[in-house]
C-alpha cells in the first residue's frame, strides 16, 4: 500500500472488491470485512477506526469515506 491518492491509502483491487465495495457505497449499505478479498485492504480496514481509501480497478477510480 505505498501509493497514496488525494493524501488517502490507495488499493488496487479485482473486479469482486471493486464491484462490492462500488454497491455499497451507492446502495448505503455497511461494508463488511468479512466480504473484503484482498487482505490488504481488509487488514486496514479492521485496523483504522475510521476508514477512509481509495480503490482503483482497471483505470477506475472509487473513494470511500
């Protein structure tokens, strides 16, 4: 995780996270750890208080928080 967007943590990530992460976001639902692939990202996310990243899939860009 040495890249960084917009000062925020940025995780490049398979079509599964992007895809769960992008429905919750637009949906306002909970984001689940359990449901995170990557284990980067889902280290990071357990461990910050308030979690506040970037996804990127294939030139796309989301960011969360």
């Amino acid at each position: 995780m040495a890249d960084n967007y917009n000062g925020k943590p940025l995780f490049h990530v398979g079509a599964d996270d992007f895809i769960y992460i992008s429905n919750c976001l637009l949906l306002q639902k909970r984001l689940l750890s359990k449901n995170i692939h990557l284990q980067e990202l889902k280290d990071y996310y357990v461990k910050e208080r308030i979690p506040q990243f970037v996804i990127e899939y294939n030139g796309l860009v989301l960011s969360w928080g």
